[in-house]
C-alpha cells in the first residue's frame, strides 16, 4: 500500500512526462506526490487550482539521463526533487510493461475521509485485474464505511493520483465505464495491463 503523509500548504512543484496516453502533469508538496493528472481529463489540477497550460510549460522529466540536468536548473525544493523522480521512475517502469510498486513513492493527496477510503480500496485491485464500482461498494460497507456504487464513482472519478491509483481499473457493472481521462485512454492502459501481465506469467 502506498506510504502517504501529510502535506504542507505551500504550492506544489511541477513537472511534466510525457506518456502514451498524454502529457502528465505531476505536483509535488512536502515531499509527496500530491498529483498525477493528464492533459484534457476531467478535474485537472483539482483540488490545487493547477491551471493546466501553465503545467504545461514545466521542466520535463520524460528522459531519464536529463532528468539530472533539469532538476539542477529547477532549484527545487529537495524533497520535491525526490518525490517527483520516484513517480518519474514509477511512470518508467509502468509504461515498460512492469508492475512497479506504489509503494516507493510518497503520495499526500487531498480529499474528503470518504474520497480517502475509496482510494485506498482502488489500491487493493491487482495490477491487470478490475473490479467493479458496486464491488468497491461492497468491500468500504463490509469494513463499515457506508457506500454506495454512484459515491464510489464520483470518488473515483476525483482520484488526483491518476494510474498510481488506479481508477483505470474500476469499471461498470456492464460497461468500461467512464473515466477522467477519457474512454480512449481506459482501453488502451487496460489493454497494455492485461498484455504486460500475460508476458509476465
């Protein structure tokens, strides 16, 4: 399970990647991840008021062998450096096909207690797999946090921690279902999932 910890109030650090599904726009405060968001989704930049064409004019963390570079010209701040270079090679070794461990990076996103257990139950799915919003429901009711399948879709649709919590995997009970990053989106990292995961057993 992911280590999360408490932010502080100054306003995060930005950097981009760019991705097979995007540009990514990551925040960092106090050390942690507070953002992952990709261009054009749904509540971009939320709760941060992240406005998303100034993201898009941060320093680029794509590269592995600039990423040196880039932080030294950035003069942030270094526990940001940190946290932002542990999601930059999470989103390597996601997009490689591994199933990295969110584990190794620092996350401290904002949202209310519920928001907070229904991201935490989307942790639990296993990479590759899916479950269903009225399953995630049923998991936060059996561990006594009333919810209901439209609740845990509207949490799920404000995860700020786009693919390292991943409510790509969170579907319909009869369909994809909808996500903040778009349809297109969805089908394609289900799909990269479920190939990478055949390639590793």
């Amino acid at each position: 399970m992911p280590i999360e910890i408490t932010p502080s109030s100054s306003d995060p650090t930005l950097a981009t990647y760019n991705s097979p599904i995007g540009s990514l726009t990551l925040a960092a405060r106090g050390g942690a991840l507070v953002g992952l968001w990709v261009a054009g989704q749904r509540f971009f930049g939320s709760p941060y008021g992240i406005d998303e064409v100034a993201a898009r004019s941060t320093l680029d963390l794509t590269s592995p062998d600039s990423r040196e570079v880039v932080r030294a010209l950035a003069e942030w701040d270094e526990a940001d450096v940190l946290a932002l270079s542990a999601a930059a090679a999470w989103l390597d070794g996601y997009f490689a096909g591994e199933s990295p461990s969110p584990a190794c990076v620092p996350l401290a996103p904002e949202g209310t207690d519920f928001q907070r257990h229904v991201w935490e139950a989307m942790d639990t799915i296993p990479y590759g797999a899916t479950r269903t919003y009225g399953h995630l429901a049923a998991t936060l009711r059996g561990a006594g946090v009333p919810a209901s399948a439209q609740a845990v879709g509207g949490a799920v649709g404000r995860n700020p921690l786009l693919l390292i919590r991943p409510c790509h995997r969170v579907l319909a009970a009869t369909s994809p279902g909808g996500y903040a990053a778009g349809s297109d989106a969805k089908a394609w990292l289900l799909a990269h999932e479920e190939a990478a995961a055949s390639s590793m057993n």
